[in-house]
C-alpha cells in the first residue's frame, strides 16, 4: 500500500507531495500522525496564498503602484493597451476581481483592466472641482490655512470626519473639504 499526500498547485501556492510506500514509512518512522500533521498545516498555508487576496469585497479603493501602468481592454497581457498612466499614487476604484487582474475605474470614469501587483491598497484622493482648495490646520473653514491645493493633486488620504478629510502631500498635511476630494467614503 502507498501513504500519499499530494497538494495541488494554483496560482503559486505551494506544492506538496508526500508518496512513500507503507514498509518505508515505518523504515523511516514515519506514522499516520505526522502525515495528518503535515497535511493540516498544508491546508492552513492556503490561508495564505494569492488567491485570498480575491476574497476582497468589491468595490473597494486603491492607488497605483507604479510610475508607469497599462490599462488594458480584457484581463490579459493579450489584450490591447487602452491607456498608459503614468501617475504614482493616482486613485482607482476596483471594481471587479479576476485572477491577477482588476477592472478599475479612474476619477474619470474610464474602465479598464490592470494587474493587480501595479496597484496598491493605499489609500490616496485626487483634488477635483475648479478652482484652489484651502488646505487647513484643522478640520473647519475657520481654521488657520496652511496651503492652497490645486486641482489634480495626488496626495495620501487620512481620516475623513464631519465633511473634513486629513490630506497629506509630500509631507504638507492638512484638512480639505471631503467634496473636494476623488477617493473618498464607500466606493
């Protein structure tokens, strides 16, 4: 008779494979419950594979990664590039899981597809509307103003409170008026 344990492989998780004839199990001294033991500490490394990271409730917020990403038209490098961002840090709302592959949103509505090691679950927001935006020191239109910020700025998003949320870019932090802000509250 043979003892096995054979752990499949898919999207690289581990694999394990464990075969040994019954007469070289107890050669080895090796017994049922150490091939239960390994076998329940396999199952519980798929705990921690890639693919819980799908498990991921959609929509959800996140930014880019990299200084360079294609948005592509399907989920795969075999689809054409719709559009090159080339953007650190720009928000994105995902909006659907495939594989390695997300359907995101940019601020301006456009969808598309970009792997998912290029994006980031740091929380970011864009400026938007016309016109600066009084960055404060307080989260109120009396506090003292630090800044003034542009619309298209890209900056990490803090807390968001009574309409206020802490921005920070490059180190300026401040409050801004959350309606000013792309990136913000439940996507």
């Amino acid at each position: 008779m043979y003892a096995a344990l054979i752990v499949a492989v898919a999207n690289g998780q581990v694999v394990i494979r464990f075969i040994l004839k019954r007469r070289a199990m107890r050669l080895y001294g090796i017994g049922m419950r150490w091939l239960l033991s390994i076998l329940v500490f396999t199952i519980g490394l798929g705990a921690f594979s890639p693919t819980v990271a799908q498990d991921t409730e959609v929509p959800y917020w996140a930014s880019i990664a990299s200084s360079e990403v294609r948005m592509r038209v399907g989920p795969s490098r075999d689809f054409p590039i719709e559009w090159v961002y080339k953007r650190r840090g720009l928000p994105i709302k995902v909006v659907r899981v495939q594989e390695s592959w997300r359907l995101v949103e940019d601020p301006d509505g456009t969808r598309g597809w970009m792997a998912s090691s290029l994006l980031s679950r740091e929380r970011t927001a864009l400026v938007i509307g016309e016109g600066l935006v009084a960055m404060r020191d307080a989260a109120s239109d009396q506090a003292n103003l630090k800044w003034n910020v542009e619309p298209g700025v890209v900056g990490k998003l803090g807390a968001c409170e009574s309409g206020w949320c802490e921005f920070d870019v490059e180190g300026r932090a401040g409050w801004v008026p959350e309606g000013r802000l792309w990136g913000t509250g439940a996507p």
